[in-house]
C-alpha cells in the first residue's frame, strides 16, 4: 500500500469480472499503477465464471479516479458496473427525512391525529389562523427554496440537480438549530411564477430561505416576497454572506487596530452577495466603500441598466472615484472578494494600506492564494475549509432562524442581521483573537444560542416580534 495515498479520497468500484478471460490480481496492478490503492474487497455475487466484487480505493484526487476508471474499462473481460464514493452513498435516497412525534397505535390515537377528532384542531385555527403556530409544524418549520439557477459555483442547473444542497441545508438547519425544514425546488425560472408558487404554499412554513436564485431576480424575488408575506423571507447568500462577513470584520479591524468609520473598503464583485455585504457595512458604520465590477468602479456619474447596481453607485464611492481594481485598491484597508480566482495579485495587495485585511471569498479558487500574501497582510480569510478564517454562512442561518421562529418575528429586519454578526464575532473572546482566528468553526456551540438571543433582543426593539419568549419578559 502506498503511504502517501493514507487520508486520500474513497470510491468504490464495483467489478464484473469474466474469470475464463481475467483474473482479479491484473485488476489490482491496473488500479494501483493508475495510482490507486486498494483497501477493501468485497465479494458481492459469484457464479462458475462471473464474479462481482466491490473494491473500495483510495486516491488523492479527481485525477486518478479518472485514470483508473480507464484503465479497468480498457482490460478484457471485465465490466466497471458503477462507481461512486462515500459523498455518493451518504446521498442515496437523500439526506434527510420525516418522523412521527409520536406513534399511531390504534384506533383512538387515529382518531385523534386524524379523523374524527382532528376537526376540532382545524375549526379552533379556522376561528383564529394564528394558532397555526402553536398547533402545526408552521411553529418550527422553514422552507428552503430554489430555482437551481445560482447553485454553488456550479450556476444554472436546475431544480432536479439543486436538491442535494437544499437537502444539505436542511440537515444544517436541523443538526445546528433543531430547526426543522423541507427543501423546494421549483421547476420554474419566473419572477411571478416563483413568487406566486411561495405566497401558496407559505401557510405551511414559520420561515423562507432562499437559496441559489441568481440575480437580479433574487433582488425583486425577496423584495416582493418580504411585502406580501407575514413570516420572515431571508435569501441566504445574500444576507448569510453578509452577516458572517461583517463578523470577521469586527474581529479584524481589532486585530489590526482600525475602526468603521475610518477605514477604505474596495469590493470585487457587485453582484447580491456584494450588494448584501455593502449594505450591512454601510449600516455598521463604515463610509467609504468603493464597488468594482468587470468594467471597473461604479460611481454615481453612471446609470446602469441594472436597478440594484444604480442603488450601489448612489450610496457608495463618496468621491466617485473611476479606474480599475489595480487602481482603486491603493491605499485600501479591506479588500472583500466575491468574484473569480486569481483576480488579485501581490503587487495589489503591496498597495494596500498598512496591515491590510483580504476577504478573498471566490470558490472554489480564491481571488489570491493565502500563501502568496501571508507575509504582507494584517489577515486573509477565504471561503475555504482548508484555510484559517473560513468565511460561512452555515454560521449564520441557522440561529438566526432559530431566533426569529421563537419570537415569530414578521422578518428578518437589518438590525436583527447586525445583531447576528454582533453575536457570531463576540463568540471569540480577546484571548482567542489573532490574524489565524478571527471567526468561530461552525461547529462551535456557542454561535447558534447567541445568535437567537441577540436576535429576538432586535426583533422586539424593532417590533418585528409577535412573541415574547419567557426569559425577555
């Protein structure tokens, strides 16, 4: 067994072998030569001379998979059945599912679920809808909806392949914040279409999150959504990417010593994360954000085609400055990537400010690798696991959620956002604080509990609560 593959990736292949034309040991040379190693086999059916058997392998990346997958597909009698891994398995069927309260034993727990007795439930929320919350799933239930349109880094895919991530974020919602949510996909890429297809179906849902609707139309989706819905509407990659990424900024700027108010922010990408994350600064306290898209900066002496982007260039670039990202990034304290790969380079981050903070945040590449500037940065965070300071929105929905189901707040307002931040960033204490650690694993328990309670405190100073739990009485 070769050493260096210990850690890698499994797969399993699954292998008809002819015997009267192949033996397994010219199976296990091709996988290993093709840089495999073979650490399970398992013999799944056998006659006189067919043989089926699972081989489970390690690899280090795609690249083998795909030079195995060759090399076993070109060797005589013998048939690759199917290929998949441990991320395949884990999806077969789905990821999640329903399960009763409580059991249906016999004739009276039927009749009290369901008909006769059931009728009474209905009429008493019949008679006053509000009791729906107290009475239904609706008390703790999200939808997670999406038109597969904006998925991942993946773009436009469709309903049918956007469900395992919604299915994902179900999980999270569940494991993270005893949330319980179901995921939607709809088969439709129209404004009016998915707008008219949640206002029907949100009687069932104590909440809406979004999810991977590309833009402009998330923008009006929301907007519309959030006017005619009284429960709250939150499309996550927008305001989740905003929210953990004003908490890695509050820690920031106190590891290096700056303040709001003073410091020059360049965003790279003014699409809705770029639009959210603006926003949310804007309303922290920060003055001068400059925006730059493809064709450089948006400024106020231009009107876009594109409504959002007219509302980005009349609130920002105070001094309606033109010019490049080469050009505008001089002398700016925060970069906040939300574009592609590779965009920026040293000698721009050279130009920065003293002790510069990069949010480089493009996946699955960042805008510039942490070890090509790690020696001349205040701090980088990216959007990556493998990297210190992963920026995540899984930090953020799942109290905020949490927080705005236990107090049925209408919506998810700003200061209720600034408040979730507030709470994400205050889960690392002065202590723990450093350039390598400026935002909490999200796995830290902490995050969710003090995320709901500094939720519920803005939705009842913003009276956006209906509900008052017990301990804010």
């Amino acid at each position: 067994m070769n050493s260096n593959k210990l850690g890698g990736k499994s797969i399993i292949a699954r292998i008809e072998m002819d015997t009267n034309e192949a033996n397994f040991g010219q199976v296990a040379s091709a996988i290993f030569e093709a840089g495999g190693d073979i650490v399970a086999i398992d013999v799944i059916q056998t006659s006189k001379h067919i043989t089926v058997r699972d081989v489970t392998i390690t690899v280090v990346d795609t690249v083998d998979i795909d030079i195995i997958t060759e090399r076993i597909r070109s060797m005589s009698g013998i048939r690759l059945v199917n290929l998949s891994d441990r991320t395949f398995l884990l999806h077969l069927g789905g990821k999640i599912e329903t399960k009763l309260k409580a059991p249906i034993q016999n004739r009276d727990d039927l009749s009290r679920v369901y008909t006769p007795d059931v009728a009474r439930v209905c009429m008493a929320i019949h008679e006053e809808p509000r009791k729906a919350f107290t009475l239904t799933v609706k008390r703790n239930t999200v939808a997670v909806i999406s038109d597969g349109s904006a998925v991942l880094g993946l773009g436009n895919i469709g309903p049918y392949a956007a469900m395992p991530v919604m299915e994902g974020k179900s999980m999270l919602f569940k494991q993270l914040a005893d949330v319980d949510s179901f995921p939607i996909c709809l088969d439709t890429q129209d404004t009016e279409s998915i707008i008219a297809t949640i206002k029907a179906i949100a009687p069932a849902f104590g909440g809406i999150n979004l999810e991977d609707i590309s833009s402009p139309r998330c923008f009006e989706i929301e907007e519309r959504l959030r006017e005619e819905l009284d429960i709250p509407v939150f499309h996550d990659d927008q305001h989740g990417t905003a929210v953990v990424v004003y908490a890695a900024l509050i820690n920031a700027l106190k590891v290096v010593g700056k303040s709001l108010p003073d410091i020059k922010v360049v965003f790279c990408g003014i699409g809705a994360a770029g639009i959210a994350c603006s926003r949310i600064l804007l309303s922290a306290g920060v003055k001068n954000i400059i925006g730059v898209d493809r064709h450089g900066a948006l400024s106020a002496d231009v009107t876009y085609d594109n409504k959002m982007w007219n509302w980005y260039a009349q609130n920002t670039n105070p001094e309606r400055i033109q010019g490049s990202l080469q050009e505008l990034i001089q002398g700016a304290d925060v970069f906040i990537g939300l574009s592609a790969g590779g965009l920026l380079k040293r000698k721009d981050v050279e130009s920065m400010a003293d002790q510069p903070i990069v949010f480089a945040m493009a996946n699955p590449t960042p805008e510039i690798q942490p070890d090509e500037v790690e020696d001349i940065v205040g701090l980088i965070a990216t959007g990556r696991s493998d990297y210190p300071n992963q920026i995540n929105n899984v930090l953020c929905f799942p109290g905020i959620f949490r927080g705005a189901l236990d107090c049925r707040a209408t919506e998810i307002n700003e200061e209720m956002k600034l408040a979730a931040a507030e709470a994400i960033a205050s889960a690392i204490s002065d202590d723990e604080r450093s350039k390598h650690y400026i935002i909490p694993s999200v796995f830290n328990q902490q995050v969710v509990a003090g995320i709901r309670d500094l939720v519920i405190k803005a939705a009842i100073r913003t009276g956006v609560a209906r509900r008052i739990p017990r301990e804010f009485r």
